[in-house]
C-alpha cells in the first residue's frame, strides 16, 4: 500500500528515488502496509510539492495559459458532476425506475420517457464528458464546440427536444459542495470562454495529460451509478464538498512551494461561478450553510493564495 502514496509524486521522482523511500518507509513502520497519518499527509504535501515545482519548470508555455488550461478541467468536471450517475445508466441500458435523478426517466432508449418527461437523444452529462477527455488531452479544438452546445442545451432546456428535460433540471441547494446543473449558463459559459481561449493557442503549446486522470472520473460514474447516489443527496454533496476543499488545499501548497500564480485562476474562477450561483437562487433550493458563510469560504481563499504567492516570491527573491 505504500507504493499508492508515491503516485503523489512525479514519474521522474519516483524513478530516481521511489525505491529509496519505500526502504526507509518498511524500516521505519516495519510490519506496517500503512504508514500513520502523520506520515501519510507529509507524503502526500511533499508530492504535491513536487509535482508544482516540475510544472513550474516547465517553460514550454506561459503560466497564464496553463493556468485557463487548469481552469477548463475544473470547470468541466465541475459541470459533470450531477450527470455521473445518468451517464453512467445511458451507457450501460440501466434503467434506475425511482432512482433517477429527480427527473421522470433517465433510461438509454431515445424513445423511453417517463409521465410529463420528453423523449430525449442523449444524455446532457455526455458533453461535459467530452470536454473534460478533450481538454485532457490538449485538444481545445474538440472542446469548444461541446461547451458551446452546453450552452444552447442550457439555454433551451424547456423547449429542446434533443437533449429532453432529463437530466438537465432538478433540485439542488447553492451552496458548497452542490451540484449546479445545466439551466446555470454562467458555467457552461465560463467554461466556453475558456475553450475558446486555449482554442486560440497553437495545440503544441497545451499539456497533454495521461488517460489514466479518467480514472478517478470513472471511479465516480461507477460509485453514483451502481450504487444509486444521486447528485441531491446529502452524501454525494459532501462528498463533493470533500473533495472541493482538498483540491483547495493543494492549490494552496502547490502556490506556497513556488510562488506562482497559475493556481489562483482555477480558484478564482470556481468562487465566481459558485458565488454567482448563491447570489441568483433559484426558487427551489435547499441550504447547507448560512449564504453569508459560504460567500466568505468560496472568497476567502482568493487574497490567501495571492499574498502566498506573493510571500514565496519575495522569499525567493531574498534568497
């Protein structure tokens, strides 16, 4: 089980020295598969460290755009999040009956509609999906268009018959950790800007990463789709709250370990989108948290990340 926690680290990292670190792992916790949780954390902040510092050193394109880069996959993982359980039956034939996610069928026949539903083609979740293995792989080119059609499925999802209302309305509270969903064109338009931004660029210019970072996505279709968890329930919300908040975290020790801005732009723009979304409500929501004390978590970090970087360069510069 130790060998897990060197995935924290870079492949480069762990090819000089990851043997070396399971040897002093074994004799200093002999018997142990597990180190404590002291020791689990100190990995893992150090990998993270690490992986800031090679992307850092990276010079083959601007802080800037890896910044918008970084800034799209949030966002798209960020718009798919309520749609991993319907994606998840479309692509299997699974039809969940009272399971479905606050809407009258989300079965994967066309045709299938449940009473007042409308017959639907695809799934919304699939283009989210598409964005997310696009920009995954550098290919912004791919991306824009899906993102523009999230807009135009948002836009028109009470009258358009392609998508159908399935899986593109529902229930959700504003708050940390809430799914937003499709009817929301603040993030889909966000995320569209975006695109077209990294659309821009030479495609050489955008970092290309592994298949293997769908790994964690599919772990999510299968856990909300297998084990019916939909996206308003309070687990799968805290869960999201969970996990937000660790990739806060490392976006705050990814900034204190260089000083570099890259990471407050993803940051920034997740407040926006989430601080927009509590500010408009919808009249049919539910509340985890006093609205004043979201809006103060979701911009709090923002100054915190700036004066880091800002401490880390002036650091370095005394140095």
């Amino acid at each position: 089980m130790n060998r897990l926690l060197l995935a924290a680290f870079p492949e480069p990292y762990r090819s000089r020295q990851g043997e070396e670190v399971l040897t002093c792992l074994s004799e200093a916790y002999p018997g142990r598969s597990w180190p404590p949780p002291r020791e689990v954390v100190a990995l893992t902040r150090a990998g993270v460290q690490a992986r800031a510092r090679t992307v850092v050193d990276d010079t083959a394109r601007p802080w800037w755009l890896d910044g918008i880069h970084l800034t799209a996959l949030v966002l798209a993982a960020l718009a798919l999040v309520p749609y991993l359980q319907d994606v998840w039956h479309w692509a299997l034939h699974i039809d969940p009956g009272g399971n479905a996610i606050a809407f009258p069928f989300s079965g994967w026949y066309p045709w299938a509609q449940g009473p007042g539903g409308r017959t639907r083609l695809l799934p919304y979740g699939l283009l989210p999906l598409i964005c997310l293995i696009a920009l995954l792989r550098g290919r912004a080119w791919i991306a824009l268009p899906a993102a523009a059609v999230m807009i135009y499925a948002g836009a028109t999802f009470n009258s358009n018959t392609f998508f159908g209302d399935e899986g593109k309305a529902g229930l959700s509270y504003y708050g940390l950790g809430a799914p937003i969903t499709a009817h929301d064109l603040v993030l889909s338009g966000a995320l569209c800007a975006a695109c077209a931004v990294l659309a821009l660029c030479r495609p050489s210019r955008l970092r290309r990463r592994s298949y293997r970072w769908l790994a964690p996505v599919v772990l999510a279709m299968f856990i909300a789709g297998s084990l019916h968890i939909i996206s308003v329930s309070p687990t799968f919300q805290r869960g999201l709250f969970v996990l937000e908040a660790t990739a806060l975290i490392a976006a705050w020790v990814a900034t204190a370990a260089t000083g570099d801005h890259r990471w407050l732009i993803p940051v920034a723009a997740v407040a926006i989108v989430r601080t927009q979304a509590i500010v408009v409500q919808p009249d049919a929501f539910m509340q985890s948290f006093p609205d004043l004390v979201v809006l103060l978590l979701l911009v709090a970090p923002l100054p915190a990340l700036a004066f880091t970087a800002q401490r880390r360069q002036g650091q370095a510069l005394a140095e």
